[in-house]
C-alpha cells in the first residue's frame, strides 16, 4: 500500500506502469508466502515440544509466546527463530514503508502540496498503531513476557486495529466525514460540509 501510495504521488502520471497488475499479484503473494512460511516453522517447532506444565493456555488465542511459555523444554531455538523471523519481516516491511513515505515527502515537500500529504496520513496512522503493537509483542527478550499485558496487547492488534482501520480510512471521504458530522450533530449546517 506504501509503494501504491509513493506511485500515486510521485509518479501520477507513470502509475499504469509503476504499478502493472502483474507487480500487484507478485507484491501480494510475497506477503502470503511469508506468513505462511513464518506459521509453519513456529508451528511446526512448537508441535515438536514437549507440555508437561498443563494444556490450559492463558490467553485468548493460540500465540506463539503463550504457547512456548507452556513448554517443559528448552525453547532457546522457538525463541531465536521468532526473534529472527518476525523481526526480518517486521524490519524489511517497516522500512520499505518508511521509505516510500521518505520519497512521499520530500515530492511534497518540493511541489509544496499537502493535500497529497494527507491522503497518505491515514495508512500512516493504521501503520504505526499495528507496527507499534507487533514490535512490543514479537521483537523483546523472552523474560519480559507478562500474561496479562500480552493478553491485552493481542487484543489489541487482533481487535481494535482492524476495528479501527475502516473508520481510519473511510474518514479521509469527505462524503463520509459529512455524513458522520451531520449523524452526530443532527441537521445543523456544518462548515465546510
């Protein structure tokens, strides 16, 4: 969505060959094939564990971090891979993001335009909340895990993002920002409604 977003703005009048359906399908299928590479390994590391402390897990659904904590073996190998694994594709899809938005900037900073500043300040917000999340759930060491705020940090990133992203998104239409004000504040005029 960043490299749509950096050939929207910066190369409008390229954007058919910046961004050919071909590269769309190939930018979408190299997301699938990482998370479904990254599941499989976890998984089928975790599935060669040994539980011997309880099959009860505390938490809301079935994570990696709650699942090894569970484990009655060493786990310094699930924890390396996680480490490595998730902060590969955490650190190579965040800067690919930042520097898209890099180039983002400085186009608009040269043409002076800030509307095409803010049609991307949505993404941005949805970005940093989800990146924020994952960062402090996957990327720390293993003895700084705590059940409860986990719990709440999975809900979080599980729940209220995507929760959130329609309402991030659909507010940069000014018909339905017009429409939101106008429910909220009855019929009244609105200014620049």
């Amino acid at each position: 969505m960043a490299f749509d977003r950096y050939a929207a703005v910066c190369r409008p009048l390229h954007y058919h060959v910046t961004m050919p359906p071909r590269l769309c399908c190939g930018l979408v299928l190299g997301c699938y094939v990482a998370g479904v590479t990254s599941g499989a390994v976890h998984t089928s590391l975790a599935f060669r564990l040994p539980f011997c402390q309880g099959h009860t897990l505390d938490h809301f659904f079935c994570d990696i971090p709650p699942v090894l904590a569970l484990a009655c073996a060493d786990t310094s190998l699930n924890q390396a891979l996680l480490l490595a694994m998730c902060g590969t594709i955490q650190s190579v899809t965040l800067l690919a993001i930042l520097a898209s938005y890099g180039l983002i900037l400085g186009a608009v900073g040269r043409a002076g335009s800030r509307r095409a500043a803010s049609t991307c300040s949505s993404h941005l917000a949805a970005v940093t909340m989800l990146y924020g999340t994952l960062i402090f759930m996957y990327l720390r060491p293993e003895g700084s895990y705590t059940p409860q705020v986990d719990k709440m940090v999975a809900v979080f990133y599980t729940v209220i993002i995507p929760t959130l992203n329609p309402v991030i998104y659909s507010l940069r239409n000014a018909d339905v920002k017009g429409g939101f004000a106008r429910r909220l504040l009855g019929r009244r005029h609105i200014c620049g409604d």
